[in-house]
C-alpha cells in the first residue's frame, strides 16, 4: 500500500492489519501494538491533521471558506482608536 506523508493505513483500511504498509504496522507496534489502541488513533490522527495544515500553509490544498472565515476579519470602518488620545 502507497500513500501519502501524513496519511496512515489505518485512515484508509481501518484496523485491517494484514493489508497496512510496512511504516504504518511498525510505527503502530512500536507506538502501542494493541487493536483499536486509542493512543495510536491519537497519534495518527495529529500527525494527518498537522500534515492537512502543512499543505494548505504551502498551497497543496485548498483551504475551506469556513476556515477562511474564521481567520479573517472584516474591515473596520471606523476603528475605535482613531479618535483616542494617546
């Protein structure tokens, strides 16, 4: 199984352990080695979110307009400082 940095078998087969890659059932002995380890869900689950923000920071992915719009903010038209005595 090939799949992108980031991404672990488990994402794509489930605790299907016979068909993961190599990496993947190695990482998940070493991080836990226990079916439905919530621990190695955790990890796993970091690691592609990280990976998911890594790509829409270089411009791999789309960001979504709900992201967007919570990272913007609207112009001020009339910021409250511009009348304020320093």
């Amino acid at each position: 199984m090939n799949h992108a940095h980031g991404v672990h078998c488990m994402h794509i087969l489930g605790w299907n352990l016979r068909r993961w890659c190599r990496g993947c059932h190695r990482h998940w002995e070493e991080t836990c080695g226990k079916v439905g380890c919530a621990n190695y869900e955790r990890v796993a689950n970091q690691t592609l979110s990280r990976q998911v923000v890594l790509d829409m920071q270089d411009g791999r992915l789309d960001i979504p307009r709900e992201i967007l719009d919570l990272v913007t903010t609207p112009e001020v038209s009339d910021p409250w400082w511009r009348d304020s005595e320093f």
